[in-house]
C-alpha cells in the first residue's frame, strides 16, 4: 500500500522527471526544476515502496478564495490504481483546512476531473489566472487545456 505525503526537498528532481515525462506526451504543461524547488510546500507525493509514483500541488492563487491543482502526474505503470484520484482528494482536503471555497484545474484531461466531481467552466471565469501565469505560456493565446471547478 502506497503513502501520500507532502514533498520534501530531496524529492524534486524525481517530481521533476515525472511531470516531464508527461510534458513530452503534452499531458501536463512544464515545469522548471526552478519552480518545483520554489513552490515545493505547494507539493504531495505519492510513494509505493519509497520510491515517488504521484505527484500534484495545491497552489493558493491569494485571491477570492480559490486555489488551483497544478501538475497532477503519476507514473504511467500506476494508472487506474486510483493515485491521482487520491492526489487530488488530499489536495481538496487540503484546500478545505486552509478555508478556500473553490478548487480548479486546467487540463488537458478534462474527462479525469469531471469523474472527481469537478464542473466545466469557461476560461475566462479566471480572468487573473489566464493573465497571470497564462500569458507566459507556450500555448497561450491558443490553450487546449479545458477549466474544471469544484466548490468545497
């Protein structure tokens, strides 16, 4: 049985070799080493055997309440095991302690989220979000990823 945690600094580069593997696939967008060591109280993981097989982070976005789950991976040999499922279950338990109202996601697997209760939303309901971190997108103006929200 595997155990869900939140990062811890020696586990970076691992976090960082998951979620490129996904970036080549297109699946998730990247990451720098850089920001994953910056924003690493942002991170849980998840681990079978000591060794990390999950990844996702909660990241507080400061304003009206809500937060985002950024760079939800797990290892491809772990799919359907219900670890992201987990992942994302930690992080909105995780968002409910620090009193946020709202959860979303950009994604290109929309189809994940809606199983985990989230609802499609238009992009343009996050205004600061797509002119924030948006912007300094590779894919930005023309994002493929799709909204989701979920009230908690």
């Amino acid at each position: 049985m595997g155990l869900l945690r939140k990062a811890k600094l020696s586990d970076a580069k691992r976090i960082h070799e998951l979620i490129t593997f996904w970036v080549k696939r297109r699946r998730v967008l990247d990451r720098p080493l850089n920001y994953i060591y910056e924003n690493l109280r942002d991170f849980w993981v998840y681990t079978e055997e000591e060794r990390i097989v999950g990844c996702c982070a909660l990241h507080v976005v400061g304003w009206d309440l809500l937060a985002e789950i950024k760079s939800l991976c797990v290892d491809e040999e772990m799919h359907g095991r219900g670890v992201g499922k987990q992942l994302v279950g930690k992080a909105i338990e995780e968002a409910v302690g620090l009193e946020i109202k709202k959860v979303f996601a950009l994604t290109f697997v929309p189809e994940f989220f809606a199983k985990q209760g989230f609802k499609v939303i238009d992009r343009k309901e996050l205004p600061h979000k797509i002119w924030s971190d948006c912007v300094n997108c590779v894919y930005f103006p023309d994002c493929q990823e799709q909204a989701l929200i979920i009230s908690v």
